[in-house]
C-alpha cells in the first residue's frame, strides 16, 4: 500500500528465471477439482419454461455505460490501464466524473500527488480544493495536464478533505488518473505517507470503503458541475492517453496486399438489437454458433435463434430467464460442439455470486430442452471467460478478479454429460496461471488426444498450452511458446459521429481453432497507425506455419474471428470504421491453395448508419468486446458469422452473414469495351436445386457468346486471354444488356457435395484484343442444403 520495494524485488527474482524453468516448472501440472458442493445440480429445462419465465422476469437495466450515477474512485481494468507515476496502480474518477472528493478522518497536512490525463477522454486541466469541515481553506490554480503524471506539490495545512476538480474533456466528463498521494499529520513532515495504490487489483472501488483508513468519497461533479471553468482553449491535452496505446514493439508499417481468394457473400440478416430481451448491455459481446438447422446468437444479455432456411426467428429470452439468474448476466459464449452435435453456452454474473452458468442442448435443436449446471469459482471473481471443446471435454478460461493478476483454466469432462442419465463430470481448474488478456481454448475438429490453449505471452511469442486426458484428473502441459512477428496494441479506431475514439481493446487473441494438425488465432495490432487484425497458423509442436494481416490505408478493422473449414479455407469477420463511416461489419478469407498469408480484401457486408457514442466508466468508447465465426456442419464448409455495428445513435445491432467458396472467381479475364465481364451464381449451389448463371455483357450492345463447363480447370493461351476450363460442355446464348440470367440445375447427387466445377464465359466483343471478351474463371463447390 505505502511500500512497493518487497513487491518490485519479487517480482524482480521471478523475472529474472529462465523461461524454459517456468516452462519446465508449468509442465504436466496437475489441477485441482472444483468441490462437489461448489457445483450445482444439473437441470432440464424446456425453452417454453424459459419462455414463460421471461415474462415475468424485470428487464436488466443498461448496464456498462453511464446513467447518470455519480462517479466512483476505483482501478481501471488491464485493457484501459491508467498512466502511473510508480508501480503499476493508479485510480480513476469513474464515468470521468469533474468533482471527486477524498476525506482523511480527521486533519493532515497533503503534501503533494502525482496526476495525469487518463483514456481516450482526458481531463484537460485539474485543479485541487482544501476544506477543512465545511469551509474552503485552500486552492490551486487550474493545471494542465497531459498523458504523463506530473507532479502538484500542494501545501495544504490541517485540512479533513480535498476535492479533485478537472476541466472535461468533451462534455461534462474528463478522465483523471491519481498515484502517490502524500500526506503527514499536521506539522509532521517527517511522518509523511505516500499512497502508492500497490496493493490494489483492477476493478476494486475505493469508494465507500475505509482503504487506508481514507473516506473515499462519491463524486458530485454531475449533480453539481464546477462554476468558473477556465477557457478550454487555452489548456493543452492529449487526444490519446499512453495508457490506452499499449503494446511494446514497433507499430507494424507495411500494409495487407489482400491477393487471396474472395468468399461469396449468401445470407445475410438481422440478429440481435439492443433492447431485445436482455440486450441492454455494452458492449455487446457478440457470439453466436450454427447447428444443422439453426443459427443462434448470444450476446449481452440475450440468447437467440433462427431456423437457417427461413430466418424465422424460434428464440428471444434474456440470459437471465435463460439461466433463472438475479442480477446481471454476461460476458456470454456460444459453440457447436462438432463431436456431440450439441449447443454448449457459457456466461458469469460477474462479482455478484462468482459463478460460471454453463448450458448444453439435448439434442441439436436450441428451440428444445437445455441442461444447465453452474459452479462458483471461489474467492475472487471470474472476468472475460472464454469456452472450448474437444472430443472429451469442454474448457473455459478466465482472469480472476479480485488481487494480483492471475487467470484460472478450467477442464469440464463431457462424457458424463452425454451418458443417460447425464450427470456433470469432474470440473477442473488449473489456477494461477500469468495473466495475458485471455487464455483461448480452442473449438476442436478432429482428435489431436488433448485440448490446444492459445495466449499471447509477448509481442513477439504467442503462449501455446494443451490440456492432457484423462478428464477425470487432467494434466496441463506447457508445449511451448510460438515466435511471431513484433507488433503493438491496436490503437482506438476513429468513426463517424463518434467524439471519443472506438475502444478496440488490445492484442489478446479472440478465438482459437484446431484443425487438420494445426492452431489458429486471430488477434489486434496496429498498422501504420491504425488498427488491423493479424491471424497466425501454428504446429502443435509450436512452430508458426504462416500468419497474415488483415489492414487498409483508410479503414479501421477490429474483433476479428476466424475459422476453418474441412478443405482448409479461412474465413474471418470482424468490424470497422474510419473518421467518414459507422462502426460497420466485414468479411474476409483465404482459400487453402492461396499463397502464404494472404488473405482477401475486405468485404463489406452491413454499413452502420448511426454514430455511438457509449462511455464506460473508464472513459473508453466500448464496442466489442470480442465475435465469433464457425463452420457450417451441415457439409463442413462455407462460415456463419455474427459482428456488430450501429444502426441507430448509440444503438447496436448484431449481423450474422453466411459466406465461403462454394463458388468463387479465379484467375483473369480479358476485357471488352466496358471491361471484363463478370460471371457469377445468383445463390449458393446446392444439389438437387436450380443455380442461375449470370453473364454480365461486356460490349454494351446485344451479342453473342459461349458459356464453358468443364470439372477440371486450365491455362491455355486463347484469344489474346487465358481460358480457365479444360472444356467439357458449351452453352452457346446471346448475351443482352446489363447481363443474361441461365437457369441450370445442379444433379442431386451427394457425391457432387464440395467437388469442383469450373466455368468461364466468352463472347463477342469488338473492342476486345481479339474480338472476344473472357470472364474469369468460375468455381463453384455445391452444398447438400
């Protein structure tokens, strides 16, 4: 609390240990199982329960963002650390709050303090007040303050209580950050104490508590705004506070050639909106996963789903009726658990009871019955949990909450779950563990005999873990540790309408999959002064395979996921914006043949249409905190995605978008007089269904032309172009203006399911090299349904 040296000199000795010793020391530990009366009881619930329950259930307030209470000292969270002047700990004026107020349960002389602007909305200037019980008896002058903690020495004698006043940064809120407040008795010097806020963890409030014998008091400055503000011109400050920067390397200069393959774009619709049932948090935390037949979204605070054929919406509830939960429930996730064909949901409630809620689907219908469970997880509490499978199990990871920066893996044996009657298998946590953002399990194709883990451990190392059956006392081991690429934190992202910058978080990964032999993660770093989204490929001996960066020279992209499909293709979505658009959502990929680490441009699917503008108590513009991409299981290829964008002023909304490469354009065509034709499918092939091919005309008059189909593709110099197709049908048409529509059906045959054809258009064209015009080639890879 006063003295950081016995801490700095342990934290010195375990610095200085060989990270293969900690690696050794990691290896093959066993964990602990959580007590059988910190679990609960496993139930069976109908949706129409829940459903009927929800009904009667208070809605959950919004919660995240300021509802005008009044502001609070505490420690900001790790992602929007607060600049220091010693140590690592600093407090924070909650929501930004102008006037905040410390007592010291008798008279003192405060000697001086340490204060800094802090986030992406720092006060401009500060000025600190005397009292002494009611009376003012003594003032600064207002004082400028920038991103780096400058001294105030201020010499007030006998006073029980000073107030922190601060010149806002934007409307009535500005971020300050305090450290190394000094205080004697009064006309003791000698006796002087220096608050150094060491002993503190993120997210403690100080308000209303008795830390260090002080009165930390409620802010007032919303109820009461400070009078005689100075003239906002003349104070300098900071639009970006270092705290908010993160990161420790160079930011990354060399932008995304984006050369890969382009997915098609199918469905596309509305998912969840801010005041559906529960919806009333920020962020939103947007996560979402699809079954056979439907697509289900859990975000902050709602669980949803739709049919994948009709997009009728078959669920709408809060995660509280969900769960049967009092209080806010959160930080939600969502996967399809390919071995069990079952939904597997995850979410906390936070510091109110420590507990994790875990739900599984008894069949793969969500609209059915779900079995729910729950475990407390001690003394501290769970933040920012994550949620994996595999063949044997389901894992979830979290940072504990409540002293000293540590994070907790849990291991949770399914096949009791899946035995009838289900019973909940042995929970274990693996405690302790260094904080690094997020520790990601991953969702797990295939059997590599354990669990994958991913966390970032540097900017320069990714964290590579594995969880060992059996699941009845599972073992961690360390595998190793991934050498990456060096890159910095992504910096706030601007966007349209926006006053405070979007908060894009920081670099821990987002997600992580297994598949075919090897790890996949997706995370945020800055590109040339914007922010970007870097994927890794990895070995699971932790060897990196290939990376790529998904960047613009415009664009702001942030909370990317990613995922893979059985032939290896990559698809990502995530968000975006720039000083002329609304937080926005993408899409992008990679075919497996594309060359190494290239991926394609980015698409844009939905354009915000609003500006956001949401502070947290931090002062960060939160958005995120994280989405999420899987493969469709019907055929393993092709992704459904959920992202997140603003379609009305501080309202958000979820879209969930199916994209992937059952069709697709390759190679080059050959231009007319108004281009390269196109040639593309009017909806995703499927067997047994009619596709229409549309030929785009490239002459600007009506003409004639030849449509080529072959199952083998080609690159033979033709017409002054390339043709794509190793010809095994001709289709002759006349091709009108803008463009010819040719129906064809698609055998129903599942054989034909992922195989390739290949097709490429030619026509007459007098403005072309040879009087012929060439489309690109056209692959396309029909589905089942």
């Amino acid at each position: 609390m006063f003295d950081s040296t016995r801490r700095c000199a342990v934290a010195f000795l375990f610095a200085a240990l060989p990270l293969s010793a900690l690696a050794t020391a990691q290896a093959g530990r066993r964990g602990e199982a959580v007590p059988a009366d910190a679990i609960s009881p496993l139930v069976l619930e109908s949706m129409e329960v829940v459903h009927k329950r929800g009904t009667m259930q208070p809605d959950v307030r919004m919660r995240g963002v300021w509802n005008g209470q009044d502001g609070q000292w505490f420690v900001p969270t790790s992602n929007a650390k607060a600049p220091t002047h010693s140590g690592r700990i600093a407090i924070v004026n909650e929501w930004g709050d102008p006037r905040m107020g410390i007592g010291f349960g008798g008279r003192v002389d405060v000697l001086e303090v340490w204060l800094a602007g802090h986030g992406v909305a720092p006060a401009r200037a500060v000025r600190l007040v005397g009292y002494r019980g009611k009376d003012e008896v003594e003032r600064t002058d207002w004082i400028a303050l920038t991103a780096t903690h400058r001294r105030i020495a201020l010499a007030f004698d006998a006073v029980d209580r000073i107030e922190v006043q601060v010149v806002p940064f934007t409307g009535r809120t500005g971020f300050v950050a305090l450290d190394d407040l000094c205080f004697s008795p009064v006309g003791k010097p000698a006796a002087a104490r220096v608050l150094d806020f060491e002993d503190l963890f993120v997210r403690q409030v100080l308000t209303g508590t008795k830390y260090a014998g002080l009165v930390w008091a409620k802010g007032r400055g919303f109820r009461e705004p400070v009078a005689d503000l100075p003239d906002k011109s003349i104070v300098p400050a900071p639009k970006t506070a270092v705290g908010d920067k993160g990161g420790n390397a160079p930011d990354v200069g060399v932008l995304a050639a984006n050369n890969g393959t382009a997915p098609s774009t199918w469905d596309d619709f509305v998912g969840v909106s801010q005041g559906d049932p529960g919806a009333n948090l920020v962020p939103p935390d947007t996560c979402g996963a699809n079954g056979p037949n439907h697509y289900v979204a859990i975000v902050n605070a709602n669980l949803s789903a739709w049919t994948k054929t009709t997009k009728q919406r078959v669920v709408n509830v809060s995660l509280n009726a969900f769960w049967n939960a009092s209080g806010v429930v959160g930080d939600p996730r969502i996967v399809f658990d390919p071995h069990s064909q079952r939904y597997i949901a995850l979410a906390t409630d936070f510091s109110r009871t420590r507990t994790i809620f875990l739900a599984m689907s008894s069949t793969n219908d969500p609209s059915g019955s779900w079995y729910k469970w729950s475990f407390n997880v001690g003394s501290k509490w769970p933040d920012y949990p994550t949620l994996g499978v595999d063949a044997r199990g389901i894992y979830t990871a979290a940072y504990m909450v409540g002293g000293g920066a540590s994070m907790t893996l849990w291991a949770i044996d399914k096949a009791p779950l899946l035995k009838s009657p289900p019973t909940v298998g042995t929970i274990t946590a693996f405690a302790g563990l260094r904080w690094e953002g997020a520790i990601q399990p991953c969702t797990t194709y295939g059997d590599p005999g354990g669990e994958y883990c991913v966390s970032r451990r540097s900017s320069t190392r990714l964290r590579l873990r594995r969880v060992n059956p059996p699941l009845t006392s599972p073992t961690l081991t360390e595998v190793g540790n991934v050498t990456i690429p060096s890159h910095s934190s992504p910096p706030n992202a601007p966007a349209k309408g926006s006053t405070t910058p979007i908060s894009t978080i920081d670099t821990r990964p987002m997600n992580a999959v297994f598949r075919n032999g090897s790890i996949y993660t997706i995370h945020g770093i800055s590109v040339s002064g914007r922010s970007g989204c870097r994927w890794y490929q990895c070995s699971t001996t932790a060897a990196l395979q290939q990376y790529g960066t998904i960047s613009d020279s415009l664009w702001y992209y942030y909370y990317g996921s990613i995922a893979v499909d059985a032939q290896n293709n990559v698809g990502i979505g995530f968000s975006g914006s720039h000083a002329g658009v609304y937080c926005s959502t993408f899409v992008c990929g990679r075919r497996a043949s594309d060359a190494s680490g290239e991926t394609s441009k980015p698409q844009l699917v939905m354009a915000g249409t609003a500006s956001w503008n949401r502070l947290d108590r931090s002062g960060r513009n939160r958005f995120g905190d994280y989405s999420h991409i899987d493969v469709d299981p019907v055929d393993d290829l092709g992704f459904w995605t959920n992202q997140e964008y603003i379609y009305r002023t501080n309202g958000w909304r979820t879209r969930v978008t199916r994209f992937g490469y059952e069709a697709f354009s390759y190679g080059t065509g050959l231009a007319g007089k108004t281009g390269v034709p196109y040639l593309r499918v009017d909806r995703r092939p499927v067997i047994g269904a009619n596709v229409a091919m549309l030929i785009g005309n490239s002459a600007g008059a009506p003409t004639a032309g030849v449509l080529v189909l072959g199952i083998k593709d080609a690159n033979i110099p033709v017409l002054g172009g390339t043709l794509l197709v190793t010809p095994l049908i001709l289709l002759t048409t006349a091709i009108a203006v803008p463009q010819t529509s040719i129906t064809l059906p698609f055998p129903n045959d599942k054989n034909l399911v992922g195989k390739p054809l290949y097709w490429q258009s030619a026509q007459v064209d007098a403005a072309a090299v040879q009087g012929m015009a060439l489309s690109r080639g056209l692959q396309t890879r029909p589905s089942s349904r």
